[in-house]
C-alpha cells in the first residue's frame, strides 16, 4: 500500500505455500483480498510476489494479461518480487538447499532476468520495481581458491542481468534493480563484505565490460551498476550479525551503494546474563524451534564481545553450555509485533531503528513484511494468519507515525 508520506508497505507472498502457477494465484487471490480489507479498503495495496522458477514459467506460457486484469479490478500492484527461493521452500527440507542454483549457474541468470521480464508488466507506470535475490551462494560450500572462481563466476553472470535490466531503462525508462540480499554464511554476510564485494569484484569487472560492450566512460558504467545493483536491507539478518541500522547504512551510504528493498524482518534472541533462568531452560525453549525445513543460524557473543558463528540451532546447542556466552541472536522469522517469546526475546529494537532512520530520510521506496516461517512457528504463536499478516502491517505504520 502506498503509504502516506513516501513510499509502498507490502508482505512478501513467501509467506503462503505454492510452487506451481495455480497455487500462487490461489493463495493471492485468497489471501491479499483479506489483508487489504483490514489495512487499505480503500485504496489500492501493493503485492510482494514471490514466484518459484517453475511458477514463473509457468506465467509466461499461459500468460500475464489475466492476472494484470485481475490485479486492476481488484485494486492490487506488484513493485517487488522475491527472488531469492529458486525452488520449493516449503513442506520440505529447505535448509542451505535454498541458495541453489547459485549465481555461478546460468539458471539462475535465466530465472531472474524471467522475474525482471514479469515484474516489467506489474509495475505502475513511474514505479522501480526491485527483486531480491541470494548472496551470490553459500559460504560453507567453498573454501580457498574455489572461493575466488565463485566470486568471479558470479559476478559474470549478475553483469548479464545489470545490462538487462540497463536495456529497460534506455528503450522503455523503467528502473529496476536487483537486491542482494545478505545473510549469516552467505557468501556475503554483511555490510562489510557487501561493500568489499562491490570495491574488489563488482565495480572492477562490470565497469571494464560495459565500457567495452557499450562504448561509454568508466563513470558512466559505474553509474549503471549502481543503479541496477542494490542491497536488500534484511532486518532480521543484520540484527544477528549484531550489526547496528545507522553505521550500516552511513557505511552503504558512503561507499554509493543504495537499498533497493527493506524486509521487515525479526529475528529471535536470548540474554544468557539474566539470571533468572538456567542454560537447561534456555536449552529447551531453543530445542522447541528446531526444525527441519529452514537454516537457523545462530551468532553468539561472548563477554570479550568476540563472536561465534554456527550454521544451525542443532550446532549451536551443542555449545549453549558454555559460561563465557552472553548472548546468542538467531535466523528465525518471527512476527514482527511481538517482543518477546517467553524466555526468549526478538530484535524489534533493530525494526524500530531502520523505520525511524527511514521516516528521517527515505533510503528506498520498498518496504515489505517477511515472516515466512508461519507453518514452522510453536503453535501457540500461530494465530489467523489474515489477521496475523494485517496486524503486522499495521504495526509498522504505527511505528512510522
């Protein structure tokens, strides 16, 4: 929904099941109808589409006119898209299986330049449009020198999609930007390696071949990378990095990359120095959310303010026993209205921060609720999911008032 002062306030569809055409389309037209009752009755919402690869194709053999009609009469626009699942991401072992294909593979190139040709019809004229999409692969996979030939792969093939996305812009002036998006053990975890990935890859291979293939100056290529390369700014990812909302944006900021996207995300955490419950009580409320669909990854901090990195909950609650941890943040999509889970509290603090530095000075015009972890939450914590999704929704306009 476009929101009062600057820009548009979606949820991500990732949040309902659906691999095929059909099942998307249902869980829209079941679900965004409800919401949109309860937050924006009377004027038009904004959708966050997630489509898998074989929803897309799908769309495109049978299609996109019905749904662009459907969207029109019932008061719904598409400005952002999730790009990031490639396949199944729910029902299913999901696990580091979600960063496959990576950015070294020419699928993936296909799938999102596919997306980036869907969201160029959904998009009101006048609107960027953004797709997220995973941090090049996943870290644990690569070691050493393989590292290096990932990078440089990968950084090959986002180039192909940055002169597709810079074609729509020259012929038919429709801006559109690929968000990276990172996150714990993805081959770019941070602020820090998100602005070195632009310094040392990037910039210096895309520069080089759009001067060629274009015939412009070293400025001009920069430009166009900039442009059609931006962060997805994941609130719960940052968070459990322990990475603080101003210094990461004055750094992006500084170094010229823009956001193209803020997921409102919350991630879980827990203070080890309340002393008011024991490790085993810790243990157990942690215990209760493992599952086997999605990575939890968990980052603890120590008393030196030093920081341990394991790549799920299983591997860190091997170590929850260890006194010298003060706190551990972990990758869990909880709702974003709710501060505290028991023993256990979230990182809305971090929400609370991003959407004031936002109200204070816009950094992108995208903004979109992402809890996708519904069907995996505790059952106490899963309640009506229209009414859950619209409650999400309006906790964050009233954080912006």
């Amino acid at each position: 929904m476009k929101l009062p002062s600057h820009g548009h306030l979606t949820y991500c569809s990732n949040i309902h099941p659906g691999e095929t055409w059909q099942e998307v389309l249902t869980s829209l037209q079941t679900h965004f109808p409800a919401v949109k009752q309860q937050v924006s009755p009377n004027h038009p919402m904004g959708i966050g589409m997630r489509l898998s690869n074989q929803a897309s194709m799908e769309l495109v053999q049978l299609g996109i006119e019905p749904f662009l009609e459907w969207m029109k009469e019932n008061g719904f626009y598409v400005f952002t898209m999730n790009g990031f699942p490639y396949g199944g991401f729910h029902r299913q072992r999901v696990k580091d299986q979600v960063h496959q294909p990576d950015w070294t593979t020419d699928e993936r190139v296909e799938y999102t330049n596919r997306l980036f040709d869907l969201l160029a019809q959904m998009i009101p004229k006048g609107m960027d449009g953004g797709i997220s999409t995973s941090p090049l692969s996943y870290k644990p996979w690569w070691v050493g020198k393989q590292t290096q030939d990932v990078l440089r792969e990968a950084t090959k093939n986002l180039i192909k999609v940055v002169k597709h996305l810079h074609q729509y812009h020259q012929e038919q002036g429709i801006l559109l930007h690929l968000d990276i998006e990172p996150e714990p053990d993805g081959l770019i975890e941070n602020s820090e390696e998100m602005i070195g990935y632009f310094r040392e890859w990037l910039l210096p291979m895309g520069q080089k071949e759009l001067m060629t293939d274009l015939g412009i100056s070293k400025e001009d290529a920069s430009q166009i990378i900039h442009r059609h390369v931006t962060v997805c700014y994941d609130i719960c990812h940052f968070a459990v990095g322990y990475e603080s909302p101003e210094e990461v944006m004055k750094k992006f900021s500084e170094a010229g990359i823009r956001i193209g996207k803020i997921q409102i995300s919350s991630a879980l955490k827990c203070d080890f120095t309340n002393l008011q419950h024991t490790r085993a009580q810790y243990q157990q409320a942690f215990r209760s959310l493992d599952e086997p669909t999605y990575l939890h990854q968990v980052m603890a901090r120590d008393s030196k303010n030093k920081f341990h990195q394991y790549p799920d909950l299983p591997d860190a609650l091997k170590h929850i026993g260890r006194l010298d941890i003060e706190e551990w943040r972990t990758h869990f999509h909880v709702p974003v209205f709710i501060e505290s889970y028991g023993l256990l509290q979230s990182t809305q603090s971090d929400i609370r921060e991003v959407l004031r530095l936002w109200s204070e000075a816009p950094m992108t015009d995208h903004l979109e609720v992402e809890t996708y972890t519904w069907e995996v939450l505790p059952k106490e914590l899963q309640t009506e999911i229209d009414f859950s999704i619209a409650r999400e929704l309006e906790w964050v306009t009233e954080q912006m008032k």
